[in-house]
C-alpha cells in the first residue's frame, strides 16, 4: 500500500531531519512519494513521563474522503423493530440543527442545545439503534455527513486513549473517513487497529478543517467507557467536552448522539462540556424500541419463540430476543458488573438488596449500586427497569455469594430468584406465570417496605393503586417491622408441606416467633383448595390475620 511505503520513507528521514529541532513537539513536513504530503512530529503522549517522547505522524487531509462520502453503518438482519417511541426522531434531530448555543427562546430565555441520549443495558440494541439513526440522517434528514464512532467492539479504547479521550475522538473521526486504497479481507477491528498502530496523530483543528460549513451528525457509541469523563477534574475530559461543545451542540447545523448504559453519563457529560456552572445542560433521552405487539415478535424476530411471556422474560428488548433465538450470548458484560458490586460496593449487602427490589417498584436509578446500572433499561422519564432475565441472575449471585447460609435474606434472594424463573419455565396456558409475577410483586413489597436509606417514604411501596391495598398498612406501622419468611414457616412432622391441600392444613404446622413476622406461602402444588398464596401476620406466636389471594379461578372457589 502507498500509504506504508510513504510512512516508511518518513520514518527512515525522521530521525536525521528531527536532530536539528530539539524543542518539544516541533512538527516537521515532509514530501513522501505519496501524492499527499505526510508531517512528522515529536510530542509527550498524554499520561508518559515528561521526559518520553514519541514520533508520530500527523494525519493528511488528502489521506481522507469529503465528509459527505463517509460511509453510514448498516445492518439489514433482522428487520428494524419499532414502536409509536421511535417516530419523530428525524424531527427531532432536524429541529436541533436548526439550533444553536446562541440562540434564544422567547419562552424560556437562553436555552442550550441538548443532545440526544441512547441508554438502556448491555446487548440491548444501542448500536443497532444508533445504525437506523445514521440512515434516518442521512435519508430523511438531508445532512451532508453522519460519522459513526464507537468506543467498544471493533475499535474499543486503548489505554492511552483512555488518557486522552479527544485523541481518541478524533482518531475514530478519521478512521470513519479514511480512504480505502484497497479491498481488503481483513475485519474492521483489525483494520483500526493497523491504523492506530501506526501511532498517527489526528489533531482537532484538521478535523474542523476537514468539516469545513458541512452540515454534520456526529453518532458516538457507548460514551460510558471513557473512564477520564467520570473525573470531575480533568483537563483531558474538559477539552473533549469543549471540542464537543463547540463544534457539534453549539453550532447550527451540527448535532451529536449518543449511547451509553448509563444514566450517570448524562451528569458527567453536562460537566465536562460546561464546566462553568449555572444550568445543566438538558439531555433529550430517546426511548429505545420495545416490542409493543408481540405478534411482531412471532413473525419477526423469533419464529421458534417458547411463547410470548418469553418475550417479557427478556425485557420485551427486540435485540435480545432475536440474539437469544439464534442462541447468541446476551450476557454482555453482567458477570463481571455483579462480582465487581459484590466485590467492591457498600459492604451493606443486606441494605444494597432491598435497595435493588425497592428499585423494581420505584424505578428509582439511585435505589441501584452503580456498577449494576449496566444492566437496566430505561424510559424517557429517566425510570429504570428492570429486565426479568438480568434480576434472576443478580438474586442468583447474591444468593450464591452475598448472605451466609443462616440468613434469612439468603433464602429471600432465592425464592425472587425461583420466582423470576417459574415466571420464564411456566406452561402456556396455565396461568402458573401470572402467579409467580404476582407472588414476586407481593413478597418485594413486604420486604421493602422496612424503612431504608435510599427511598425514604418506602411504606408507599405497599400501594400500588391509589385507594387499593395488597396489604394492610397498620402490618408495617409498629416500632418493630416484622420480618419476612418464604415457605419457611411451617414445620410439621405428621404432614409435609407439599401435602397440605388447605388452609387448615397448614395452619396446624406453623412455627411462630415472638417478634412480629409475616409469613408468607406459595404451595407450589395445584392441590391447594381457594388460595394461591397466603400471607399471615403474627406476633408473640399468635396468628392475627391471614390474607389469601385467589390469582385465578379454580375447582374450588372462595
């Protein structure tokens, strides 16, 4: 290729020519046998010592294409699955390029121009969302350039590039605009990683060179893992924030998106790219495609589907669905999310795992320990959900690794793990998963409705309907919170639990303590006469009252 062939002549005059210019980052052009003249310069990278310098090629215009050949990312397979939360986009980014830092609203005074966010879990289809915004930039809305970059897969972040996250940046920008000399049979990881070899710096000012007046949307991939943003003070970060700022929010004609697992990174994305204060800078959070027919799902994404509530298992997410059908691993990265939150969190685990079951009800993101924040999908209101799937597998560890044998949260973190899979596991028809999803929502509301750090007025946790009850208030109203039992209670030599058919049955072998208590049983077993689930709440060893939930019409009926 000419382009090596030039860099070797460069490199082989390098060092004669860069004697006579000792002062530091002295950049030195160079004529090549490459029609495009190629510079040379010695800098200190971001993060060596003071004394290390490196020899570094300077990027060429002449070594890119105009921005409006940029090449947009695509994928046809499967079809692109979206809802009533999808439409609009195109309006949105086109009102935004309208707009700009200088501009005022009559309405509002001064408002800044706010990107656009795509967050939701790992393996949950961000980038192939990011991929159908590139299209609908370049179709609908007519913008000269769409430059897709992405800090994960293909070409994820290098450790000085960790360091230095505008380099990174902008050596992503160029690689999108690269010129192909020729056709190659080498992958797009191994294709950016010759081209970062070759230790090419691609300074800032050659990139808004490059734009020139053009009309540009710039889509970033997984913004979250740029560790030096999560830094409050960071030079490094702040003239990424700024570069961002100036030439792709502030600007008209100009936008940016992008993805991220994380909620957080709006936070640290709003500090860096105005550090000096006053408003934060809005976000508008775009909703990611969810299946809202599951029909669609039938046809489109998983022909050989167990059956609907498989779907809801998965977070309703179209990406996991599909990837799941093709048995592809959809773990993403969970496993090491969960062993770094059991490693490294609060030591608190007791106090984390009511946290993270009042956050199903709540959808409170700071209810959640940070490092399983990656595992969440979120709406436009900025509310957290929980995907049935990633919960199991969190109860799973926690039962695992989290309690020692004699705690009762150690048998609790497994009957939501139990009850999560007898939702996935359950018959077609039999009703059986309804029970388990409404047993889940009962055992979670009695546990987290023990006062708690995160979610103060936790006993609202109890009402999910406005003039309705699952459970009586005055139950959690004492100066002592009874404490919660899961097919624990019951203790009978002549009659094991399996074989109790009814109420009575049961009542004969109950273990009762002292201290309040609410016990609460799920026979698994489609003998029991009425009741599905039973909740009984005793104290100093008496029974004070038995509620019983009927979740769906049997042989026998109360």
């Amino acid at each position: 290729e000419k382009i090596d062939a030039a860099q070797l002549q460069v490199f082989r005059h390098a060092m004669a020519v860069l004697s006579e210019h000792e002062r530091e980052d002295a950049a030195v052009p160079l004529t090549t046998t490459a029609s495009a003249p190629l510079h040379v310069t010695v800098t200190n990278i971001v993060g060596d010592p003071p004394q290390a310098k490196r020899l570094r090629l300077c990027l060429s215009l002449d070594m890119l294409v105009q921005p409006r050949s940029v090449p947009i990312p695509r994928c046809q397979n499967p079809e692109f699955v979206s809802g009533e939360e999808w439409e609009g986009v195109d309006l949105e980014i086109r009102r935004h390029l309208k707009c700009s830092d200088e501009d005022e609203d009559d309405r509002d005074g001064f408002e800044r121009v706010p990107p656009m966010a795509l967050v939701r879990c790992s393996r949950g289809g961000k980038t192939r969302a990011l991929y159908e915004i590139a299209k609908i930039c370049k179709e609908k809305v007519k913008v000269d350039s769409v430059i897709y970059v992405s800090f994960n897969d293909s070409t994820s972040l290098s450790e000085w590039e960790q360091d230095d996250p505008l380099q990174a940046l902008c050596l992503r920008i160029a690689f999108a605009a690269l010129r192909k000399l020729e056709q190659t049979s080498k992958t797009r990881a191994q294709q950016f990683e010759e081209f970062r070899s070759r230790d090419i710096l691609v300074e800032p000012k050659l990139i808004l060179q490059w734009l020139g007046d053009s009309s540009a949307v710039l889509l970033v991939d997984e913004l979250n893992n740029l560790r030096e943003l999560t830094k409050r003070q960071s030079k490094e970060a702040s003239a990424f924030g700024r570069f961002v700022k100036d030439n792709f929010l502030g600007m008209e004609n100009r936008y940016l998106v992008f993805s991220s697992h994380l909620l957080d990174t709006f936070e640290f994305f709003s500090l860096h790219v105005d550090p000096s204060g006053g408003s934060i800078r809005p976000v508008v959070l775009q909703e990611l495609p969810m299946v809202d027919d599951l029909s669609t799902v039938m046809q489109k994404l998983m022909p050989h589907l167990k059956g609907p509530r498989e779907a809801i298992y998965y977070g309703l997410i179209p990406a996991m669905i599909f990837e799941k059908a093709k048995n592809c691993p959809i773990e993403g990265k969970r496993v090491m999310a969960v062993n770094d939150f059991l490693n490294t969190g609060s030591g608190d685990l007791t106090q984390e795992f009511k946290n993270i079951l009042a956050s199903i009800i709540t959808g409170s993101l700071r209810s959640v320990p940070d490092p399983l924040h990656i595992l969440l999908d979120t709406d436009k209101e900025k509310k957290i959900r929980w995907i049935p799937y990633h919960l199991q597998f969190v109860m799973k560890m926690m039962y695992q690794h989290a309690f020692p044998h004699s705690s009762k949260y150690r048998q609790l973190s497994f009957a939501v793990q139990a009850l999560c899979n007898g939702f996935y596991t359950a018959k077609e028809h039999s009703g059986d998963g309804w029970e388990s999803l409404f047993v889940l929502f009962l055992l979670v509301r009695c546990i987290v409705a023990e006062p708690h750090k995160r979610d103060s007025d936790a006993t609202s946790l109890l009402h999910p309907v406005a003039g309705e009850s699952l459970l009586p208030k005055h139950w959690f109203g004492g100066t002592e919170f009874p404490h919660v039992t899961y097919n624990s209670s019951y203790q009978n030599s002549n009659r094991l639990f399996s074989e109790c058919d009814k109420w009575n049955d049961l009542l004969e072998g109950l273990q009762l303590e002292a201290a309040p208590q609410l016990s609460i049983f799920y026979p698994p077993h489609a003998t029991f006469q009425v009741y599905d689930v039973i909740v009984v709440y005793s104290k100093d060893k008496k029974v004070l009252e038995t509620y019983g939930y009927q979740c769906k019409e049997g042989k026998v009926n109360s």
